[in-house]
C-alpha cells in the first residue's frame, strides 16, 4: 500500500501532465494577447473569455485581465454572460454599479465595480454556443456602442477555434480540477496529527465501502481503526463508572470540542483543582479529557490506572462517540453523569464529510463526492452507527440510565446561546455552588470559535489533531454553502422516518420544523 507522501507525489505529477497538456490545447500565447490587446482596441478597462461548461450549467473565465485561470465562474441563469451563452446573442448593458446580479459578487471578489459591460457569443458548431467574450466599463464611461460589437464579434469570431477546442476538451479540465482537490485532501492528511500524537491501526480493518472508509465491526456496528475492539470488550467487563466521573456523549462532528471546553472550563471554575490533575492548565485534549476506548487503545494500562489517580478526588471527564447501547463499561454508577451534544443532521453530516475525508487513517476515497457521502450518511453504516437512531438513543435511555443523569444540549444553543448553555451545565453539575457572573461571561467568552482556535493553537496540550484543519467553520449555517437539494432531501426523509413520534421533542422540534417542507 503507497504510503501518503507516495501518493502525493504520483498524484502531483499526473496534474503536471494534464495541465501541460491543457496548456497546449488551450493556446495560451493566443489568449494571452487577446487579453493585452482587447481592451485598448475597445477603449475598456478589462476583458474575458469564458467557455461553457454544460454538465455543470456554468461558465468557466478562463482568462481575463487582472484574473487567473478559471478565479471566476458564472451561472447559466442570472449572469449577463449566461444570458448571451443561452440566447445565443449579444448583451449590452450600462448603468450596472446600481444594478443587483451576478456582475457585482464577482466584482466584490475581485474588488472591482463594474458600470457598463458588453458580451457576445462565441459558436461552435452551427448553432452551437461554446463561449462568451466580454469587455467591462469602456473608459470614457460611455455605454458600449454598435460599432464595439462589431468589432468584438469579429475578435470572437476569430478565437473561435481555440475556444471550440477547449469546449470539447473541457472533460480534461474536469479531471484536473478532481486531481487539484486530491491534492488538497493528501495535504490536509499529511498535516492533520500533530507531531508525536499518530494513532495506530488495528486489525482486522476493512474497507466499509467502495469509498473507503477502513474499519472493523464491535456490536454489529461501525468503529475507525485506531479502536482495538479487545479493549472495547475489555472495558465492557471490568470499567464501573464512579460518582465523580462525567461522560460527554456525542456523535462525530456535532461540537464535541465546543463541549469539551465548556465542561473543561465549568470545573476549574467551581473545583480547585490539584497541580497533578489534568485539566488545571484548561487542556481539553485527550491527555486531560480522554476517549476510554482509546486510551486503553492506544496507550497502556498503566496510562489509564494513572489517569484514573490523578483524578480519583475531582471531576473526571471522558467523551465517547457510541451508541447509548454500546457503553463501554460493565456498572454505570447512580451519580455518573452523562452530557449529550446533539446538531441540526444537515450540518453534522457536511461536517462529517470534511472530517472523514481529511482523516489520515482512514483511507476515505479523496474523490469521494458530498451527494454520495450523504447517500452513505442516510444509510447509517458509517462510524457508531446511524447519526438518527444515535440521537433517539440517548434522547430515550436504556433502563441503565435516568433522566437525572443526562443534560442534553443543542449545538446551535453552544454557538448562539452560549450564557445559556452555562448556566444549564453549571445547574447540572454544581447545582449547590453559585458562579460569579464575571467568571460565567469569561467562560462563554472563551468558547467563542476564533478564542478556541487561536488558544489551542498557541497551547495545543494534548489536543492531538491540527486545529488549523480541523476547526473549520464554527457557525451553525454553514452547510448551506455545500449541501445539494437532493441531499438535503435524503437528510429530511431519514429524519422523519427514524425520529418518528419525537416531532414535538423540545431537542428535536426545531429541526423538525425547518426539514417539514422537503
């Protein structure tokens, strides 16, 4: 098996060959003077030339003045040059600084306004359309005259063979820009561990899919490579759980490391905490707030016994990804406490996409699309099982388990509520103790994403993964910018079925309400 940097390498040299070969086809020296020329023939300030990319139903600018290749893209709809590619005929327009569209988001990229632009269409074959050429703000402030579009038809009529060539070639292009995201994804990996904080693998470890995803099963279910399922079953047998311990109970990427640091923060807060405990330095990573399962994974049973004494007199907090029916553990003791992290299932699943196709271990396909991430993310047979009947699980126990035990709390409640979110965890934990107001605004303060980032990169501790990759986004919308109709509609189709009876759960309520009209 090609180790990362092998990989790496061979896939840098097939994007050197495909761009060379591009090159070639694309004629750049061609281009290159159409883009010094044009706009003093015009009397413009900028040109472009776009081709059409009909799979994708978008312009490609694939060279233009003061841009690189392929910076911008423009829609077929709602584009002046989409409207020029899709009726085939020339658009010109004037007084555009005052005017919504396309032309002024691309123009805030590029920090450029545009006022007056003219656009023809570049043919192909027949009636065929393959491209555009556009000419932005002519200098005297004029509108672009009769006489511009002439001569701009004749410009487009005379590059139309090179631009006819790169339409028909664009699935070459395609691929380059598949091989530019692997290069990306094998970067990320490469730097994803720390220095010293690399995990081992364990056998058996088997690919979950055609996309990757190394693993092996314990309990029917899903577990990453880096769990030695012996140690799983050996805390199943022998790990009671005592009063002082609290547990944070999460599926992957639902704001895990938010609820670490509070929950770190709340019990320097309320405990003075001995100089041998782990977390008196405020380290939320798996030295001072370990995953059990792991731990005994990855490192020795001392290591464990010692982690178990330098906090046998204070709070001690673990977190684990697993169903509520996979504990880890033989006893769970009356006065252990469980904290639960739940997140809108469209944001956890774009979340999870980019987590698990960064991750270095796990042998995710680089390619691996969000469309058919989301197909794998629906079905559930992804690490800990389905993220819909993980939630169920521990939003209705197992008899082990009461109410008492638990507090439940939403992600977009950590990131939008976050006073609110103390006070919840302060009453669950220390209900007899009274958190000054100053200390409480400090905490909530220090939980705010950019504050999380910046600090654990300056301090990581024993937060064994580069914040840098891994703290990616830290709102509760981003997923908007990536999640397809289609997807969203698998999301809300699995929500309603898996989630059925829990429509009016004060937890689940809300994201009940916005998935209703899909």
């Amino acid at each position: 098996m090609q180790s990362l940097d092998q990989r790496m390498q061979r896939v840098v040299v097939r994007r050197q060959e495909l761009a060379q070969r591009w090159d070639a086809l694309r004629n750049n020296d061609l281009l290159q003077l159409l883009v010094v020329t044009l706009p003093g023939l015009l009397r413009a300030e900028r040109c472009g030339v776009f081709v059409l990319d009909p799979d994708a139903d978008e312009l490609w600018l694939e060279a233009g003045t003061k841009v690189v290749q392929r910076q911008i893209c423009a829609d077929l709809e709602g584009s002046m040059v989409g409207e020029c590619v899709s009726t085939g005929s020339c658009v010109n327009r004037s007084g555009l600084e005052i005017l919504e569209g396309a032309h002024q988001k691309a123009g805030e990229a590029l920090s450029y306004m545009v006022s007056t632009a003219i656009t023809v269409p570049i043919h192909g074959d027949a009636l065929e359309v393959v491209g555009a050429l556009q000419v932005l703000n002519r200098i005297d402030g004029q509108p672009f005259s009769a006489a511009d579009q002439t001569q701009l038809e004749a410009v487009a009529n005379a590059i139309q063979p090179s631009v006819k060539v790169m339409y028909a070639s664009r699935a070459l292009q395609q691929r380059s820009l598949k091989l530019d995201h692997t290069i990306e994804v094998l970067r990320d990996r490469l730097e994803a561990l720390r220095p010293g904080h690399s995990f081992r693998t364990f056998e058996p470890a088997r690919l979950a899919h055609d996309e990757g995803f190394l693993h092996h099963r314990w309990n029917g279910r899903c577990y990453p490579p880096f769990i030695d399922y012996r140690a799983t079953e050996h805390l199943t047998k022998t790990w009671d759980t005592q009063p002082n311990d609290v547990l944070l109970a999460t599926h992957q990427k639902v704001g895990t490391h938010l609820a670490k640091k509070f929950l770190v923060e709340l019990v320097r807060a309320n405990v003075d905490l001995p100089g041998r405990h782990p977390m008196v330095d405020g380290d939320i990573g798996h030295g001072a707030m370990p995953w059990p399962e792991v731990l005994l994974s990855q490192e020795t049973p001392g290591d464990w016994q010692r982690f178990q004494a330098a906090t046998s007199d204070c709070p001690r907090l673990w977190y684990l990804h697993c169903a509520v029916d996979d504990l880890p553990c033989r006893r769970i003791h009356p006065q252990t406490r469980f904290v639960v992290a739940i997140r809108d299932p469209r944001a956890a699943l774009v979340s999870q996409y980019f987590f698990w196709v960064r991750h270095p271990l796990l042998q995710v396909d680089p390619e691996l699309e969000l469309d058919r991430f989301a197909e794998l993310f629906v079905q559930g047979d992804l690490y800990f099982g389905s993220y819909f009947r993980h939630i169920r699980g521990w939003l209705t126990p197992e008899p082990r388990l009461q109410a008492s035990q638990i507090c439940a709390l939403r992600y977009e409640d950590m990131v939008e509520r976050k006073a609110d979110t103390v006070e919840q965890l302060q009453q669950f934990l220390f209900p007899s103790a009274t958190l000054e107001p100053e200390r409480a605004a400090a905490i909530a303060a220090g939980t705010e994403f950019q504050a999380m980032k910046q600090g654990i990169t300056a301090n990581p501790g024993s937060f064994h993964l580069n914040p840098k990759l891994y703290f990616r986004a830290g709102t509760t919308d981003n997923w908007r910018q990536h999640l397809s109709p289609r997807a969203e509609a698998l999301v809300a189709k699995a929500a309603r079925e898996q989630w059925a009876g829990m429509e009016t759960h004060p937890l689940l309520a809300g994201y009940f309400e916005e998935l209703a009209d899909l």
